[in-house]
C-alpha cells in the first residue's frame, strides 16, 4: 500500500455562458462584421452574431424586438451602429457580468456602456471632485468620477431619467449595453426609437436588477455623442410613463440561477 498522498482531480470550471450580439443599423461593413466575429471566435464560448437591418436612430425599438426573438443565448449585447462602437470592450463586459456579490450570491444582470472618449475639463473635474466630496463625506453617496465628459445637454437627460426613473449611471443612453437574457420577459421593449436604450435601464431598475457601468469606446474621438430630437424621445417617454408593460403575469420557471425577479407589477 502506497504512503503517497492522493492529489484531488482539479475542480473542473463551468461552461462559458453563450453570447448573442445584436448589432442595429442600416449599413454594416465586412470590416465591422470580421472584426466583431473575430472578437467572438476569441471568447471561446457559444455565440452567434446578427445584424439588424434597421433606421438609427428611428428604428431601434423594432429591430431589437425582433433580435430579441431570435436570440439563442443567455447573454444578449446590444449594439447601434450610430456611433463608433467597438469589439474591443466586449472582453472587459463579459468578465464584469460574471461577477457574484460574496454577500448576497446575486450575479450582475446587466452591464451600461459609458462612452468615455471625452477627456472631463479640467473645471469640471475640479468642480466634480468638490461636489463627490461633500457628497460622499456628509451623506456617505459613495459618488465617483465619471469616466468620460458628455455635454451639458446630455447631463440633462441624465437628470431628467434620474429624477423619473431613480437611474444612477452617467450614461444611460449609451449604445451598447450587456443583459442575460432571464432578465428580458419582465422589460418588453414599448419604445420605437433610441429611447429605448433609456426603457431598458428604467425598467431593470425598477424591478430591481443588479447593474454596472463600465467606460467603452474610449478612442471613439473628441466629438460629442449623437443626442436625438426631444420629439421621439418625449412620445415613447409619455408612452412609457402612462401604460408601462413588464411582461405576462406568470413566466414560465426559472432556475434558480437566473433572475426571475418577482417584483409587484401591477398585474
């Protein structure tokens, strides 16, 4: 009989999730479409790529739909060709979302792209910091830098969706946005145009859903982002607000896993 002790079988490592990247926009060149499938192919996990043949930013809300149907992963990034978005961010949103609070076992619902390209004056960093510190030292806010500058029309909107919606990020009209795809029968798409980025994190976070923010497109250029017209923003917003949709009453069991978010929805 052998004194040698036995050395235990590595624990194996669970399976990558699969990913589906739905990429929204009227044209799509065969350097985008390598690029973004070479990114895939490196995440050596299941996954599938579809292109949305849709207006930008009028269209959005409709193409995702039908994405959405399509779809056979349980991570879904959204992505619109309206501004220069990258595969290179996509590695650093699939490690965030596998991340599982130690304390209460919840893994990340879904991850805001925050378009970081902006470099934040030097006034406003001053003037941020002054404000992040009272914050964070009389009410303990926890507030931190933004990683990127939108212009002040842009910071409007933030503070508007924040007043209605209690959204946190710095960015919540970013084009580029990771969700698992449990979380989605609970937030059905009602928006027709680019508000629809606004409709995904204002219903996550009302039933609850536990969110990041991560910067991307950092060398996107100095060019403030794309803002649409107030006029397709206010209908889907009016929309929103007076007859929001979450979903059937029941869905169909979860497991445990997965978010099944069992928040009173009016129904």
């Amino acid at each position: 009989m052998s004194d040698t002790p036995e050395i235990p079988a590595p624990a194996e490592r669970p399976p990558l999730e699969g990913l589906t990247v739905l990429i929204a926009g009227p044209a799509w060149s065969d350097e985008q479409q390598s690029a973004w499938q070479e990114m895939l192919n490196a995440t050596a996990r299941p996954h599938e790529l579809i292109w949305l043949d849709a207006p930008l930013p009028s269209g959005l809300g409709d193409a995702f739909r039908s994405g959405i149907e399509r779809a056979q992963h349980p991570l879904i990034l959204f992505v619109s060709l309206d501004y220069p978005y990258t595969p290179t961010d996509v590695p650093a949103m699939l490690e965030r979302i596998a991340f599982t609070d130690p304390e209460s076992g919840r893994a990340l619902d879904l991850i805001n792209g925050c378009r970081a390209a902006r470099p934040v004056p030097l006034l406003n960093r001053w003037l941020g910091k002054a404000w992040r510190g009272m914050g964070n030292l009389l009410l303990d806010l926890g507030m931190t830098a933004p990683p990127g500058h939108l212009d002040a029309r842009h910071r409007r909107y933030r503070f508007l969706y924040h007043m209605l919606f209690g959204l946190r990020v710095v960015d919540p009209m970013s084009g580029m946005k990771l969700f698992r795809r449990a979380l989605l029968p609970r937030i059905p798409l009602q928006s027709q145009g680019s508000f629809v980025w606004v409709e995904m994190l204002a219903k996550a976070n009302f039933l609850g859903a536990f969110m990041d923010e991560l910067p991307i497109a950092t060398e996107a250029g100095q060019t403030n982002p794309p803002l649409p017209a107030w006029g397709p923003i206010r209908a889907d917003l009016m929309n929103l607000l007076g007859k929001p949709d979450f979903g059937p009453p029941f869905l169909p069991a979860s497991p445990p896993s997965e978010v099944a978010l069992h928040a009173d929805t009016g129904h």
